[in-house]
C-alpha cells in the first residue's frame, strides 16, 4: 500500500463565542495513525477560557499567535501559571493538567503535536475534562462526588452543573483570572524565536533545537522540536532522521515546494506547502524544502527528545567524509567528475542561499 504524505489543514471538532479546537484527522492523514502521532490546534478569542483537562498523550505545545496565560499542574506538584507568547514551546508530560486564557484583542493560537502510542485512539489526542457537560464528575453519582468532596449534595449539584460550556467557554470582562508568575515560566518553557541559535547561515536559514539542554522537561515527554527559518529562495539540504525518528512538520509562516524520497530512489511526495499545513516524514525518508521568495517558517518534533540528523548535501554532509575513491567508484564516474562534485558545496551547510 502507498504512503499517503500530502499536507492537510486542521478541521474545527468544537468550539463557541471563546474559541474553538481542531484537529487533524488520521483518516485524511494516515501517518498520524502509522507513526502514532496527535496534532491538534487551539485558538482562543478574547477573555477565551479553556477548560482544565488532561490529556491521553505527551505533547508539546507551541504558541502560534498571539499572548496569553497557561496554568499547569504537573503530578502531585502546585500550580504554574506562565506568562505564554509567539514562539513558546511548553513541554507537557503524561498526567499534567492545563487551562489556558487569553486576556488580549489577538486571537491566542496555539499549536499540540504529540505521542500517541499510548492513546486510547492511535493517532488522535483524547482530552479528559474536569468540568463542563462533558466532564469526568458528571458521570459520578452525587453521592460519590459528595463523599469524594466532603461536601454535601446540594452543592454537588452546584459545582457539577453550572457550567454549561463544553471545553472553551468566553469569560466576563470584568473576571478576574490568575496574574501570571515570570518564575513560572523558567523551566517549563522556552520561547525559539528569543533562544540561542543553534544554526545561523546569512540568506540561508536559521534553526533553534528544543532538547532536554535547553528545556530538560522535553525528556519526559520524549519529543524534541525545532523551529527552522528558511530565507527566501532557500533551500534545505537533503537530509533525514539517522535515530529512526518520525518529523512532523507544521508550516508557520510563508509557502515553498518540497520532495520526499523513499525506499528504492521513490518519491513519495512533491508538493506546495503553505501556512497552516501539517506533514509527516517517515524514517528514514529522506527530505528537502524550497522556499518561496517570502521565505517559509516551520515548527516540527521529532520523536525522540535529542534528535540526530545526516544531510546528504553540504560542508557536514556525508559526501565530504567518503574518500574519493568511494565517491568515484559509487557513482561510476572519472576522477575530474568527482572533484567537480567534491569542490562544491563546501563552506555552505543545511541551508543554501538561493543562486546569483
């Protein structure tokens, strides 16, 4: 059977006068299910309060627009309430429970990629909520609920009745949320687009790698990311995941062109990609980007918290470390052929400016 690799938008499952919730379909995405990988998007409008919940699933999260607060519970730990921007990532392990808020006129969105080989539905994020019509004690008996509560059934009632939003409720302008804690913030998040660089190549790109160095939470979720910056005209050299790791890549900003290649010099995917599309690239494939002139942003995980790459172009790529000899009798080409070959490309690496 054929890998089906073409980029999918998300599509709205729920939401009201706060916001709403998508996700991307395994049906319509086969690799979210043959990778056990989740994606899925959040957009909070203003004084958009999502419900507290925890999930089936390890994620990270990444703020695609706008300014907001996260509140996180991690197992058996106090409340953290971060301060949250474009360009966060937030590691989120199993077991956490999170809200989220938008007090701002910018719509909050934030992006979920995740492991979900331990979901109740491969491919597919399941959230459990605290509150609401659909949420966990609304399937309990008062008399549970009271004698879990110590409260009586009246006020049972109360508590697991009254709010009638269904994950995403707009909160009252004049109600008061949590002031978010700058203290909070530092070790649960990392914003890419204030990091360090990890790769800076003028007119080529930029990449800032999310890892158990910079944001050592990532490690327990088992995911590590990256939010590369492609220059336009750009290209990202041929590469692929040498640790057996998916990519799952959401494209941020801009649009361009990229190829995949597969088993036996197949190419299993040429196509446009443009903001909003969501993509994954199987082990071992390798893969290749183009940027249109406005150049094209990407955050992606990899599934596997310290991710290890080979580049099959380049200054560091594989070329450079086979002897000529190996390169000649490889390509079954003359001496003066493979030092054309060899001379190229070598102060350059991952990404190449576009051509004079």
């Amino acid at each position: 059977m054929e890998l089906d690799l073409t980029p999918q938008l998300a599509k709205k499952l729920y939401g009201g006068d706060g916001g709403a919730y998508y996700a991307w379909c395994p049906n319509e995405l086969p690799m979210l299910r043959e990778g056990n990988i989740g994606a899925g998007k959040l957009a909070l409008e203003k004084n958009g309060f999502a419900l507290p919940r925890y999930s089936d699933s390890a994620k990270v999260a990444y703020v695609l627009q706008g300014s907001g607060v996260a509140g996180i519970v991690l197992p058996e730990k106090e409340e953290k309430v971060l301060p949250i921007k474009k360009g966060d990532a937030i590691a989120l392990p199993f077991g956490v429970v999170t809200w989220w808020y938008n007090k701002e006129d910018t719509e909050l969105v934030i992006l979920f990629l995740g492991d979900t080989s331990k979901a109740h539905k491969s491919g597919s994020f399941t959230d459990f909520f605290l509150t609401g019509p659909n949420g966990i004690f609304t399937g309990f008996s008062t008399e549970f609920v009271g004698r879990a509560w110590d409260l009586e059934e009246s006020t049972v009632k109360t508590l697991v009745s009254s709010q009638s939003g269904n994950g995403i409720v707009k909160l009252d302008s004049t109600f008061k949320m949590p002031e978010p804690k700058i203290e909070h913030y530092n070790g649960m998040a990392l914003n890419c687009e204030e990091a360090p660089l990890d790769v800076d190549i003028k007119n080529g790109g930029k990449v800032v790698v999310l890892n158990t160095k910079n944001l050592p939470l990532v490690g327990e979720v088992g995911l590590g990311a990256d939010l590369v910056r492609l220059d336009g005209s750009a290209m990202c050299s041929p590469g692929f995941s040498c640790d057996s790791a998916l990519q799952v890549t959401y494209i941020v900003r801009g649009s361009g062109r990229v190829q995949v290649v597969g088993v036996d010099g197949k190419r299993v995917l040429e196509t446009r990609l443009k903001a909003g599309n969501l993509f994954i690239v199987p082990r071992f494939f390798v893969v290749s980007k183009i940027a249109d002139p406005e150049g094209m942003d990407w955050f992606s995980i990899i599934t596997t918290p310290n991710p290890i790459f080979t580049h099959l172009a380049g200054r560091t790529s594989v070329w450079k470390a086979l002897s000529p000899e190996v390169l000649q009798a490889a390509f079954n080409v003359p001496a003066d052929v493979e030092e054309k070959f060899t001379s190229k490309r070598k102060a350059e690496e991952i990404f190449f400016p576009p051509p004079n």
